[in-house]
C-alpha cells in the first residue's frame, strides 16, 4: 500500500512538472530549441519555411509565404542610370517558401543581451509580379506607362539582419523587432513590364535593353527591391514574436 501511494506521488509530480513546463500555452505541434543552439534552429526554421504552404502555420501568425500579398509599393533607386518612380500594387511576391537558412546567429538566453538577429542564407528565386506604373528615365531613355509588371532574381544570397529590443507585457517578456535591414546579390534578373510607352514594340525593345544591361540596372534597384523584402520580413517576424513571450520559443533547462 505504501508503495502504491509513494507511486502516485512520483506520477503526481511528473504530471505537476509536465503542467508548468507547457503552461506558457506555447503550441505542442512546435518544435523548439535550445538558446543559440544553430543548428537545432537551422534545422527548425528551414523545416517550418516548407511547411507554410498552403495555409502557413496559423500557431504562430505566419501567413502562407507561397504567394505573399503585397498591397502596394513604391521603388525608387533616384538618380544615376535608373532614375525611375516605379509604383506597384496588388502585388503577389512568390519564392519565400524556397529560401534556406545557412546560419541563424542570435537568440541568447537573456533578449535584453542581443540587440539584434541574423538570418544568412540563398534561395533560387523570388519572384514579384503586379500592376505596375513608372515614370522616369532607364539609361537616358525616357519611360513611362502602366500595366503588368514582373520582376525575378535567381540564385540569391542574402543577410537578413532584425534589430530587437524587448518590452514587458503582464509581467513577460517579449522579443520586438524595431527595423530589419535586407542584403542580398543574386545571379541574374529578368524584368518584364507591358505596355511601356503605350507602345508594344517600344516596350518589348526598351524590356529588351534592361535586361541586356543587368550588369548596370541590377546594382541601381539592389536598395529598394532590398528594402521591400525587409519590410515584409519585419511583418512576419513581428507577428511571430508578438504571439508569445520570448522565454516560450526556447527549450529551458
């Protein structure tokens, strides 16, 4: 009897323990790692990229990065050989689901010791598509006109850099995510924009001439097409972060 009863303790503990470990209603279904552990979080993040499709992870806010919607948008490089306003909108941003995470640097125990997140990696397309309206000029050649725009870049490197600070709320603590900075190179582009100049064999020559020029263009629209990509990395990231404390998303010891 004494043994039975020493028993049921031991399972009333295990099941107390077991209790507190989950109470942060942290989703079963994902899996986590310890802090700075780089290549359980490697292995994770690149894990939950492909499993986006075709309903993202609704646990944790992410949308499905398969066809990613953009509003609007507005790329604006300014001076030198593009010297363009490039306005798009409904604009469907596809490849995030293919990226690969080679290194993840950060994620310390304690948030308030980072000030900010690395993701390295490439991905063998991205690709931007949308209603488009530009005005300006693309090696001295005047442009201007509306319609269906595309842009893809292939075989991209990238560094995503996510400065952080934390804020408590109810007493935890979260990870916010205050600017994220976007560099990449990738191999080549291809661009296509219809109906420039109103004028199908103007716009086929002047597609024809920007893509024989990547060696100049690709460098001009690197900081704009840069900075779009970063700015909806920060809108998933932040969601991310904003759904549970950051304590929850790690292992503990």
């Amino acid at each position: 009897m004494s043994s039975l009863r020493e028993l049921t303790f031991l399972f009333l503990l295990v099941l107390v323990a077991n209790v507190g470990r989950c109470s942060d209603d942290f989703p079963v279904t994902i899996e986590r790692c310890r802090n700075e552990d780089k290549e359980c979080l490697k292995k994770t993040w690149n894990k939950y990229v492909r499993l986006t499709k075709p309903n993202g992870i609704p646990e944790l806010d992410v949308p499905n990065i398969n066809e990613y919607f953009v509003k609007k948008s507005t790329l604006s490089p300014g001076g030198g050989p593009v010297d363009i306003v490039l306005k798009m909108k409904n604009i469907v941003l596809t490849g995030l689901d293919n990226v690969y995470y080679d290194d993840i640097i950060g994620f310390p125990k304690d948030p308030k010791e980072m000030t900010q997140f690395e993701l390295i990696g490439r991905c063998p397309e991205l690709g931007l598509k949308g209603k488009y309206n530009v005005t300006g000029k693309i090696l001295l050649l005047p442009v201007s006109g509306d319609g269906d725009g595309e842009v893809n870049l292939y075989n991209i490197k990238f560094n995503i850099t996510a400065l952080t600070s934390t804020e408590m709320v109810d007493g935890k603590e979260y990870l916010v995510i205050t600017k994220v900075i976007c560099n990449y190179e990738s191999q080549r582009n291809k661009y296509r924009f219809e109906n420039l100049l109103h004028n199908k064999e103007l716009s086929d020559s002047i597609n024809l001439v920007v893509n024989q020029n990547q060696e100049v263009i690709n460098p001009e629209i690197k900081g704009p097409s840069g900075a779009l990509i970063a700015e909806h990395f920060k809108k998933i990231l932040s969601a991310v972060f904003k759904k549970y404390p950051y304590s929850s998303f790690f292992l503990q010891d």
